[in-house]
C-alpha cells in the first residue's frame, strides 16, 4: 500500500515537473520545497494509518501510549525516543506535551522488540545483522547485483520488520547449509582445476614429440647375402661388414682345429693299473 502511494505521488511530481517545464524551469529551491512537502504528505500518511491501527493520539499519555503499543521493555522504548528511562514522571505527560508524535512511538516500538525500526536500510540491516547484502536484496524482491536500492527503507519497499525478522531466522537455519553447499563447490572447482592442468600437461609431450631415427641395421645370411640393409648405407661398408664376417667365422673355424690338435686321449684308470701289474698278459695270451 505504502509503495503504491509512493510510486503515485511519484507520478504526479514527474507530471507536474513536465508541465512547469513547458512554461519555465524550475529552480533547485522549487524542486527542495516539492520534495519536503511530498515527504510530509507520506508522514501524515503514515501518522494516520498509526492512529488508525493502535488508537494512538497525540493527547494519550505515555504510559497509555505504551499500553496500546504493548511495550515490554519500556527503559528501552523511552531511551529511543530520547528521554530519561527513569524519570517517572514523564509517564503521566502526554505525547503532544513530549514532543512525540505516535508515528514516533511506533518506531520506538519497533527498535525495542526488533533492535531497528521499518525506517532502516537495506545496507544498514545487512551490516547490523552480518547477513548477505545480495540475500538482503533477495528478500525485499529486487535483483541481487542492483546496488542502487541500498538505501531504501524496508518501508520503502513494502516489507515490515516482523518479515525481516522471519527471513533472519530462516537463514540462520539454512546457513550451515548453505557454507557447505559453498565449501563443496569450492573444493570441487580447484580439484577440476588440477585435474584439467594435469591433463593438459601430460598431453604435451605428445604434441612435441621427437620423430624417431630409423635403425640402422645389416642383416646377413649365413652365406653372407645381404638380406636387407639401410638405403642410405654404402657398398663399401656393406663389402666390409661381409669381409669382417668371414674373418670372424674362419677365425672360430681355426680356434676349432686347433683345440681338437690338443686334445689329450682320454684314459682308463683300471687299464693302466692292469699293464703295470702284468707287464707280460699279451705274450701269455698268445701262448695259450
């Protein structure tokens, strides 16, 4: 209702400006005194709209004033409306003769139960409470990322202290919730990080990879024909590698021979133990 009114007095500051430009320009003076009278227009509003709802009047006094408000802490309520918390005797004044208008004590009200009033900021509650600014703006309906409402009122923006004080709680029981929710995404963020620049590092070896040098090597058969061999290989050297061959086995082929010359026969242990006992046997055996 409140921003109704606001946005329809809005309108018709916006048109009357429009018009007075079509026949001069106002000046900066004009536009202040527009401004007060439209702020007051929307305190009298409010003062009325208070008077209507908890019967308060000018004329109540303070004491009954605090009934009708259903104040609990009344050195509080009276702190914020500026006067001794102890004085007894301003409980039997009357608000006119105080100085305070029920709009006022509305407010006090409100600081006593609430610790701030409908007239405090967005900014002011995000601090005062250690809440989000973007979850503050969240919950008076505007976009997250728009600064621009940060000093409206939660009058302003049609929301009352008892909701603030229903979205404080409700996110203080979500918050646990909610730093967890962060925490994860946050660890899963770095580890996907790593994993990717591990992944992109183990991947460039294979982009700069060296061409691998073709193997030189002769292949020979046993008769020394070249069965394959590099195309970039000499004759020369093939004529040597076949030359090389031929020596090596004749050399093994001469090793060979010359053991086998060597060689001592092989001998009978019994044998020769039998000559040297009988000397003789084979002429004997011939005898017989």
């Amino acid at each position: 209702m409140a921003r109704i009114i606001v946005l329809t007095l809005l309108l018709l500051l916006s048109s009357m400006s429009l018009l007075a430009q079509e026949v001069e320009q106002p000046s900066i003076e004009d536009l202040q005194i527009q401004i007060q009278a439209m702020s007051d227009s929307l305190l009298q509003l409010r003062e009325s709209q208070v008077v209507s709802a908890y019967g308060i009047r000018d004329t109540d006094k303070l004491l009954d004033a605090a009934a009708k408000l259903e104040i609990a802490d009344l050195a509080s309520w009276k702190d914020y409306l500026g006067i001794e918390p102890n004085n007894e005797v301003l409980d039997q004044m009357s608000l006119r003769r105080l100085g305070i208008t029920p709009y006022r004590a509305l407010l006090a009200q409100q600081y006593s139960i609430y610790g701030f009033t409908e007239l405090s900021t967005l900014g002011e509650l995000a601090a005062q409470k250690q809440l989000p600014v973007k979850k503050v703006r969240q919950f008076a309906g505007i976009d997250s990322a728009d600064k621009s409402f940060d000093n409206h009122s939660l009058q302003a923006l049609d929301r009352s202290p008892e909701e603030m004080v229903a979205f404080e709680n409700q996110f203080n029981r979500d918050k646990l919730r909610f730093g967890l929710t962060l925490l994860g995404i946050g660890v899963l963020m770095v580890f996907s990080a790593l994993a990717i620049t591990a992944l992109v590092i183990g991947q460039l070896k294979h982009l700069n990879r060296q061409p691998k040098a073709a193997t030189a090597q002769l292949v020979l058969s046993a008769s020394g024909k070249v069965l394959a061999r590099p195309v970039d290989m000499n004759a020369d050297v093939i004529a040597a590698a076949i030359a090389a061959l031929h020596l090596y086995k004749h050399e093994i082929e001469e090793r060979r021979r010359l053991l086998l010359t060597f060689r001592r026969a092989g001998s009978d242990q019994w044998r020769g133990s039998a000559m040297l006992n009988m000397p003789n046997r084979h002429i004997l055996r011939k005898r017989s």
